[in-house]
C-alpha cells in the first residue's frame, strides 16, 4: 500500500524544532500557505511600481552590491545584474553538506521569504520548495561563508540551479541542473529585481547547521545523563548529590533536570541503594547535575536564540510594503547566532570532557573493579586504550571551542570591516557533536563492562533492560578484542537508543 505524502505548510506561523524534526523524520513534502503566498504576491507588486516610480538609487535593486553599491544599473539590466550575482558568488568550497543541512536550507530560506519582506516573485519561493519536495539537492561546500553579509558563498551555490547553473546531486548521483530542470519541466527561474540579494543575503546556512546541531544536542544530552547514571553505579557512586533538595539550593533549572533524570534512571538499583559505599565520589561522578546540567542550560539558550533566526527577514534590503519604504541595515550580520554556537561548542564539549574522566575513574582498578576492566590485566590490555581514543577527541574539542567569533577580516574592499565568521562557528559544532557521540559511545562500553563484575547485584530495571539490549550487540570483553569495531557497534547503538526514562 502507498502511503499518501503529508505536507507542512509553510508561512502559516513561526517554525518550531518540534515541527522541523517531524518535517525530517517523517518525510513530508512543504507548500507554501496561503497567506504567505498573498504576503510575497503584495511585497513583489509594492517592489516592481517602486522601481519604476523611484528617482533615487536602490541599494541592490537598481545599484551594484556591497563596495560597487554606488554603481548605477540601468533598467532592462537589473535581472542580468541578479544573475551575475548568483554565479558571481558561488564560492563555497571543501566538504559537501549533510544533505539533510541542505533541506534545512531550502526549508528555512523558504520560511523566511514567506514573511513577505524580501520582494521576490512567488514562483522563486515555489522553485526552492519544488527542489525540496523532489529531493533536488544542490551541491553546497562547507567553506567560504564569513556571516556577515549573510551566507553569501553558500547559499548562491544553493541557488544556483534555481536560475539553470551549477550541479545537484539527485538519488546520489551528481547532475547538472539544466538537464534536471528539463527532466521536471520546468524553466530556469528569471530572477526580476532584488531576487538574487533576497536568496544570497540571509544567515540560512549557519541557522540550518545549528539547527541540525541542536536537534542531535537535545537527544545526545539526555543519552550523556543515561550513560553517566549507568557509569555511577557500575562505579558503586552514591545518590546523595542527586537529591532534589540539595538542587534547590542551588535552582539552576539544568542542574535541577540532570539531577532528577539521574534519579528516575537509577530508580530501583539495586548497587545504588546498597550500603558501605566511600564517603565522597571523584568529581566526574558528584558533579554529574552541575556539569550536564549546565549543558542543558546552554543548549536551551542557544535554542532560544536559533528559533528567533529562522524565523526572522535576515536579507537586506528589507521591503515595507505599508510603510512605503525599503530599508538598507545589518540584518543579514551573523554575530547574534555566532556568539551562541561559540557557546554551544564549548556547553557539548564539557559533556565530552566529564565523560571521559568517567571512563578514566571506571579503568583505574578502585571500588573492587579490575584494573583496565578485564579479569587478567598485563595478559590483557583490556579497556586501556579506548581511553586513550577518548581523551584525542576531547583534546580535540578543545580545539574547537576556540571561539570562531573572535575572529573579523576585512572584505568587500572594506564596506564589510567587520564579519562574525558565523559560518565557522556553524559547521564546527558538528565536529564536536560527532567526536561527543563517540566519548559517549566508550563511556558506555565501559560502563557496561564494569557493571557485569557487580553480578549478581542488579542496577534499575530501565538500564538493566538498556544494557541486555546492548549485549545482544556488544558482548561483554573476557579476553581483548578488536575495540574499533565495538565502538563502532556501541556508536550505532548510542545512535539508536531511547532517551524516554
């Protein structure tokens, strides 16, 4: 049986994570509402009489860009001058994108065309909607983009196949997008005045790598305070600095969260409640609700901020249909969303950072626990180099917690003085958000190995069942093995588990 696609409609309302992560999960196709339509409809209408009526020039309607925005262009060149910009600006180089960051480009430029402040045609709105539905994906580069003048680099290789240039990848095989838009019947779109600075200008690429970012965050966040709880008791830790009162000394709502996610993953272990345990756990166990908690506290305020950017006109000029006026600001200048995914790095590398130093406490020989977690150390290396793995990747994510930020140069023959390098910012969270998933990962092969020298001391019944689930895949270590290949089967599990507790 054909399932019959669903559609979201976009322009309807400000977009939501809850509703772009249904929109990836289930497949569904986008079309533009109604109201947005009538939005954009009137905005182009208002744009092309200001064109014919206006006797001052247009910042990037009837003028050059950037430094050449004092270059005059005549009337029946302004659509030349749009796609000239599209080619001219195609300059994203290195690693193609994930191509579900590609679809969160198209989905969010869309999104913020639909307000009805950019002055493009409908049919422009509908094209990037068409590729999207069709799985159409341009060939777009993670390099090139300086997030001042919005994405420039990256997103005029997205929307070079709008206009009949440059290549896309469909069902994995690179085509050029003439030959597609053939297939499809459709015309290359002929951009009218503004469009090209309308689908250039914008911050989509760095707002469609944070979101993407922040949705692997929310879940990679709850599974740290999973796989830590685990590692507790496997270590004979105490419960203590979880209790809700010692939190509400001290309400930070992460540490209050952490805190009672640990107690409800633990809730009916055994190990946890037996007596004789030491007076005080090292730091990477105690503090388990400040430092995951503080993460929490850091993901939820960058979240804020993205879901202000994807719904909000970030290119330049911006159209006021009523007010009768076309403005020429910074809109489009990334240091808003730069800052926080500086901050967001730093928030998801301390998870990895804590971890690691679970790892280290679990191999260490204390609490009654072999030594490298292995029943004959020196025979057996065990569990001591996956340690090792770790603490690269965290190294690693120190890294890039630099603050991309900090850092300006120049461009555009300095009408551009000063940029976030936002896009840098963007696309280093993925680095650490991968080498987090796979700290993780060892954290829990670790973890479930020293559990099973607890036997026949049982932990919860929600991480008995989690840790049975995970042994059906990766067995428990009684001689050494080839450890890449069960972090690799323990990252792939880390991917697929539940965070409902």
């Amino acid at each position: 049986m054909i399932m019959e696609k669903k559609y979201f409609e976009i322009g309807l309302g400000p977009l939501t994570y809850e509703q772009i992560e249904e929109v990836i999960e289930q497949g569904m196709l986008l079309k533009l509402s109604d109201a947005a339509i009538k939005r954009i409809e009137k905005c182009r209408n208002y744009l092309d009489n200001k064109v014919k009526e206006s006797a001052v020039p247009l910042y990037g309607i009837t003028t050059g860009f950037g430094s050449l925005c004092d270059r005059n262009i005549s009337s029946e060149d302004l659509s030349t001058l749009q796609e000239n910009l599209v080619k001219s600006h195609a300059c994203s180089v290195g690693d193609e994108l994930n191509p579900v960051i590609i679809k969160l480009m198209l989905m969010l430029k869309a999104n913020a065309l639909s307000l009805g402040y950019s002055g493009v045609q409908v049919e422009t709105v509908q094209r990037i909607l068409d590729f999207y539905n069709a799985d159409i994906l341009p060939r777009v580069y993670d390099r090139g983009s300086l997030g001042a003048s919005g994405d420039l680099a990256p997103l005029a290789n997205l929307f070079l196949p709008l206009i009949g240039e440059g290549d896309v990848r469909v069902n994995g095989e690179v085509r050029h997008a003439a030959d597609v838009l053939k297939e499809h019947g459709w015309h290359p779109v002929k951009l009218k005045s503004k469009e090209g600075l309308a689908l250039l200008n914008g911050t989509q690429f760095m707002s469609a790598n944070a979101v993407w970012a922040l949705l692997r965050a929310f879940k990679l966040s709850k599974k740290a305070d999973i796989i830590g709880a685990l590692s507790l008791d496997a270590y004979n830790g105490r419960i203590d600095p979880f209790m809700a009162c010692l939190q509400e000394m001290r309400p930070h709502q992460g540490q209050i969260d952490t805190a009672a996610n640990v107690r409800r993953i633990l809730e009916g272990s055994e190990l946890i409640a037996q007596p004789g345990k030491a007076t005080q756990d090292p730091y990477s166990f105690r503090c388990i609700p400040q430092v995951h908690g503080a993460t929490k506290d850091a993901i939820a305020y960058v979240a804020g901020v993205i879901l202000t950017e994807i719904n909000s006109v970030t290119d330049n000029p911006t159209v006021f249909p009523d007010e009768d006026i076309i403005l020429s600001g910074g809109n489009f200048h990334g240091q808003p969303i730069a800052i926080p995914m500086d901050y967001l790095s730093v928030g998801l590398a301390e998870l990895g950072n804590i971890s690691e130093r679970r790892v280290a406490q679990l191999i260490l020989g204390k609490r009654g626990l072999p030594e490298f977690l292995v029943a004959e150390p020196g025979l057996n290396s065990g569990f001591m180099i996956p340690q090792y793995a770790a603490a690269s990747m965290v190294s690693q994510n120190k890294m890039y917690c630099f603050p991309a930020s900090c850092d300006s140069i120049v461009s555009s023959n300095e009408q551009e003085d000063h940029v976030s390098m936002g896009g840098n910012a963007a696309t280093k969270l993925h680095k650490v958000l991968d080498n987090l998933e796979r700290i993780l990962a060892i954290e829990l092969m670790n973890a479930a190995q020293a559990l099973d020298f607890r036997r026949p001391l049982k932990t919860s019944p929600f991480l008995e069942s989690l840790v049975a689930d995970y042994r059906r895949e990766v067995p428990f270590v009684k001689t050494d093995i080839i450890m890449y290949q069960a972090i690799q089967k323990s990252v792939d599990f880390l991917r697929r588990m539940p965070v409902n507790f």
